[in-house]
C-alpha cells in the first residue's frame, strides 16, 4: 500500500511539473466549444495531447487542464509517422436535441476509441479503427462514422478521441448532422468510383493485350497496377471493407506488402520499356539495387514491422519516382521515343509525391485535395503509361515491317504504272531513262539499251533467213522455227514502239489530240488505283470536287500528269498527314488542285518544281525512291494543253493547280 502511495505522489508530481511548465510556454492554449455542425475539418478548433507512451487513461486524461494540451494549427491534424497514443479533446454545444454524428475521414487509423457520455452523465465508451471488427453505434466505409448519444438543446458535451497508429496518422475530424452527411455532395464518391472504373478498365485492357502480343512488357505493367490498385484503393482509400471484416483487418495490418510488390513490378517494367540494356546499360546495377528495397520493405511489411514499413515506403516511394524519370528523360535523349508519355507520367507523379510530402512534413497545408492528389496522379500516370505502351507497340510493328513494307511499296507502285500502259521491260527502261540527265546523253543511253535489247532478236532472225537463202532450210522448217521466235519478235516490237513514240515526243515535241472527258472521273479512277498506299500511311484524303468538271484536252496526258502529282503527294506526305483535292470551276474553265503536307518544308527546292531539267533524285516520307523525271513530264503535258502547272509553298503545305478548258470551249482551238 505505502509503495503504491509513492507512486501516486511522484506521477502527481510529474503531472503538476508538465502542468506549470505548460501554463508558462502556452498560457493561450484553451478547448473551443463547437456549436457549428457541418462537414468541414476541426483541426484548427481542436487541442490535442500525445502520449508517447500509450499508457495514459481517460481518468488520467480528465483531470489534466486544457493548458497542456496543443492548440490544432491546421484544418486536418497531422501527427505524422509515430508509434504514439494521441488524445484529441472536443467540446461542442448541441443547438437541439438531435442525432449527432463523429466523422474521422481517413480509412487506415489503427486504433480509434471516443469517450463522451449520455444524457444521463453515464460514460460511453466506443471502440473501433482499421484492426477492429465492427460496432453497432460506428458505420465503417473509406471513414468512421460513429454516432453519438442524442444531447439535449444546448447541452455542453465533451468528447475524448484516443487516436494510435504505427503508421503516418493523419486525422481528418469533422462533427455532422445526419441531414448533413445526407446531402453530402457526392462529388468525391463520384470521383472515386470514376477512377476505380479507370483502374480495372487498364487491368483488363493490358491483361488482354499480353494475352494477345505474348510480351512480358504488359505482363509486368499489369502486376504494377494490380499491386498499385491494391495498395491505393483497398488500403489508402478503405475499400478493404467491402470484403468483410476479416479482409479488412488482414490488409490493415500488413498494408505495406502491396507496395513492396508494387515497386518491384514498376522497376522491371520500367527496365523492358525503356530498353534500358541498350540505352543504359550501367543503370541494370541500380534497378537490381532499388528492387531489393521493395523486397524488403515486402518482407517487413509481412513480419509486421509496420513502422518501418511505413517509413522504407515513404523515402523509397520518392527516390524511386525520382530514379524512374531520370531514366526515362535518359531513353528519350537516346533515340527511345515512346519514352516521352512516360516522361510525362513520372513527372506528374514526382510533382504530387513532393506536394505530398511536403503536406504530411507540415511544409504545405493538409486538405482534402491533398488526400485525393495520389489517387489522382495515379490513375492520370497508369493512363499516360498505357499511351506509352501503345506508342511502344507502334515503333516495334514498324521497326520489323520497315523492309518488308518498302519491298511491297515498290511492287505494288511498280504494278499499278504496268496496269496503265507498261509491260515489265518498258518500266526497266523507263526507269533507267528517268535516272538520266534531260540531255543528248539521255537519248544517247536510251538508244544504247534499245539496240542493245534489239540485237539478239534481229542476229537469230538473220541467222534463220541466211539459212533459208543458202537452202539449209525446207520451207516447213522456216515457217517452224518463225513461229517459235513470232511471240519474242511481237515483245520487241511493241517496245520499240512504245520507246520510239517517248523519244520522238522529247525529240520533235508531242502531238497533242484533244477530247471531252471528266475530270472528277478520272481522278476517283486513279485513287482507286493509289488506295493501298494511302491506306498503308494512314493518309487522310479530303475532296472537294463539282460533279460538272468535263473538260476538253488530251486525255492521256492529263491521266499521266495527275498520276504523278498523286504519286508525289503520297510519296512526300508524312504518315497520318491529309491530301486535299479540289476540282472547282473557274474562268470558263475547271481548276484541278492538289495539296499535301510535308513532313520538312525546309528541305523542299522551289527550284526543281519549275519543271525545267530533271531534278535530283529524292526519297519520300517512307524512303519511297524518285528519279526526277516525272515533274518535267506534268510540266511539259500541261504546257501542251494551253497550261501552267502552278507550284505554291505556305507553311508545311505544297500543292499544285492547273486549268483546264471547259467542255463548252471550241475544240477547232489549237492546243500545240
């Protein structure tokens, strides 16, 4: 008895020491009685006292004055990372005998238990929290919501609030009517319902494309937003009660291990992704590295250090947002371009992991926005990754199709010029005619390959009427061995014709035949003939055509001329770009425009659009090859039929125009 007597004495002197030093230093501190009931926080009208130690009761607590509590400074109290008890004293006036209700807006505080009385002056005591099954008087969802004794009409009450958690405790209190938590807005479950929807909608889509592709890189993402999502919504958000009490307590007490997983996931999709053995491959230490803190911080979570655990996911959640973006900005700057909407993600992260920090450290200002920044940022970060991932998938088509798609490019152009007019040696020629310089050389060489591809055919045509003539052959035998040669003779022949007929019209000028036709028909006849290749670039094709556009001039050299302005405009027009055509009246005539987009405008020679020698050779969006040949040719055609082929540069646009002479326009007119 006479030891316990001392003991007594001695805490009463150490509660009267707290007491006088606390009256010295904070003379100011005083409980506000609340007589307002909405859900705004009261933090700022709140005194709060920590009990480091965890022993304290409600009796000890009672006879201590106000004056050795702390006056709340902000709206939400935020008593941080701690292993302390901490008491909250409200004192409220009830208006009206009603229904009053004890809002604690955070999903995760350990141990919650609230000491009031009822009308009678009994004590009520109410115990709940994260780890405690439910209470008939408490309604637990993302918060707690406990309903108080009923006071009467401006009754004084007093409520004591014990608040621990091993983890960062933060304490959003609010005290509401049931009308005021029935006409909450219900803008932020709204919001939380949107991004949850978000969340799975990324879970399955990506689930679905690694079923699909059989890369690992999705597979990984996928683990990262299963193991994310958990940690967000079921432990930082509270939706671990929808599964029951059981679930809820299990989660509540190893949280941290989701977050562990989590960090391992991001770090190798973060290696995949940004083909970091190949950009950077000193950076595999450091991935190693940082993976095995979210292996330890899984570990300690599971084994129930939930102190550390909180701390180790604080300090490794930022250096490795941090180290994430650096290596991104890091790829990018090495030719990995899918890596910049994961720029953007890291970056949008890295700027609310700092504002939260800076909140929980008490540097900024602890609101509701701030408790919705992580999810926020999350579900913005998981959108933009998925935009990276599919910009990844895009690069990766194209880097293994690049030389197929070129190879087909060059068939299929090579096909629709020999559906025109062209057998396959005519196209060899041509070709190397349009390689050549618009000179007597050109004609030299043209002549060249023709007496070249003659020979042998006209030598075996010799040798067999020398033999008739030395009569070494029967007439049975001639006509024999003239019809085995009759299909290569007619080959040449009609080569030689057709090469005959260009050179004549370089060499003494074209002869133009004029006739009506429709301009709009032949132009939708000639883009049926180009839609694989605008298909194959994803070139959007606007029209603007009058259906009245016959025009008089020679059909066969405007069909040439739009073909390879189509030909050019495709050639030179970047992937995704438009091509517009317009056929407008215009003067008594109709005006055939074409304008295309241009991947460099820079590099466009205004020069080589003039049409007067052959240009350079040049290469398209999609290393399509030109020779040169085909602006000479529009120029010259366009010429003949009263003409000029008009060339305009504004911006990263190109297009050309020329005029032609309406159906109503006097035929007997010369056009050469």
């Amino acid at each position: 008895m006479k030891q316990r007597t001392k003991f007594n004495f001695q805490h009463s002197h150490t509660i009267s020491f707290v007491i006088t030093i606390s009256l010295f230093f904070c003379s100011f501190v005083k409980a506000q009685h609340i007589n307002s009931f909405s859900l705004n926080n009261l933090g700022n009208q709140l005194i709060y006292l920590e009990d480091k130690t965890a022993n304290l009761t409600i009796e000890k607590v009672q006879k201590l004055d106000d004056q050795v509590f702390e006056k709340g400074k902000k709206q939400i109290l935020n008593f941080g990372n701690t292993s302390s008890a901490w008491w909250v004293k409200i004192n409220y006036v009830s208006k009206q005998q009603q229904p009053l209700n004890l809002l604690i807006d955070a999903p995760n505080i350990e141990q919650i238990t609230v000491y009031t009385t009822d009308t009678n002056g009994r004590r009520v005591e109410i115990h709940t929290g994260s780890l405690a099954k439910r209470h008939p008087d408490v309604i637990i969802s993302s918060s707690f919501n406990i309903k108080l004794p009923i006071a009467k009409a401006n009754e004084q009450r007093t409520i004591y609030l014990r608040l621990k958690s091993n983890n960062i405790l933060l304490a959003p209190v609010k005290l509401a009517t049931n009308e005021d938590i029935l006409n909450r807005p219900s803008i932020r479950g709204g919001l939380e319902y949107i991004y949850i929807g978000l969340l799975i909608g990324l879970l399955l889509f990506n689930l679905f494309l690694f079923l699909s592709t059989k890369d690992i890189t999705y597979l990984y993402y996928v683990l990262y937003v299963f193991f994310l999502s958990g940690y967000i919504l079921l432990y930082l958000r509270g939706y671990a009660f929808m599964f029951g009490d059981t679930f809820r307590i299990f989660l509540n007490s190893y949280p941290h291990m989701f977050m562990g997983l989590s960090l391992v996931s991001l770090l190798t999709f973060s290696y995949r992704f940004l083909h970091l053995k190949q950009k950077a491959p000193k950076s595999k230490k450091l991935f190693y590295f940082m993976g095995s803190f979210g292996l330890l911080l899984f570990f300690s979570s599971i084994f129930g250090f939930k102190a550390i655990s909180s701390t180790i996911t604080q300090q490794l959640s930022f250096i490795t947002v941090l180290m994430v973006w650096s290596a991104g900005v890091v790829a990018y700057r090495r030719g990995h371009k899918p890596a910049k909407y994961f720029i953007i993600a890291w970056s949008l992260i890295l700027l609310s992991t700092i504002i939260v920090t800076f909140s929980l450290g008490g540097i900024m200002v602890q609101n509701d926005f701030t408790i919705q920044l992580v999810p926020v940022s999350v579900i913005i970060e998981l959108l933009l990754l998925s935009f990276a991932l599919g910009d990844r998938y895009k690069v990766i088509i194209q880097a293994e199709k690049k030389l197929r798609d070129e190879n087909l490019l060059l068939v299929k152009t090579q096909n629709q010029r020999l559906e025109e007019s062209v057998n396959e040696r005519t196209i060899q020629l041509s070709n190397t005619i349009i390689e050549l310089e618009e000179s007597n050389a050109v004609r030299n060489k043209l002549f060249s390959i023709i007496a070249h591809d003659l020979k042998s055919p006209l030598s075996s045509l010799t040798n067999i009427l020398s033999l008739y003539n030395m009569q070494a052959l029967s007439t049975e035998e001639l006509r024999m061995l003239l019809a085995e040669n009759k299909k290569t003779i007619e080959s040449i022949n009609n080569t030689l014709n057709n090469l005959l007929h260009w050179a004549k019209g370089q060499m003494d000028g074209t002869v133009t035949e004029p006739t009506y036709f429709s301009l709009t028909k032949m132009l939708e006849e000639q883009l049926l003939l180009y839609a694989p290749l605008i298909k194959k670039k994803n070139i959007e094709v606007i029209l603007d055509m009058i259906d009245q556009s016959e025009v008089i001039a020679d059909q066969n050299q405007i069909n040439l001329v739009i073909r390879n302005l189509i030909d050019n405009a495709i050639k030179f027009t970047p992937i995704g770009g438009k091509i517009k055509f317009e056929i407008k009246a215009a003067n008594e005539g109709t005006k055939f425009t074409i304008e295309n987009e241009l991947q460099d405008a820079h590099a466009v020679v205004m020069a080589n659009m003039q049409g007067g020698k052959i240009a350079n050779s040049t290469y398209g969006t999609a290393n399509e090859r030109g020779v040169g040949l085909g602006l000479l040719l529009c120029h010259e055609y366009i010429s003949n039929n009263n003409s000029v082929l008009e060339t305009h540069l504004a911006g990263n646009k190109i297009s050309f125009s020329f005029k032609l002479n309406a159906a109503n326009y006097n035929i007997q007119t010369p056009l050469v």
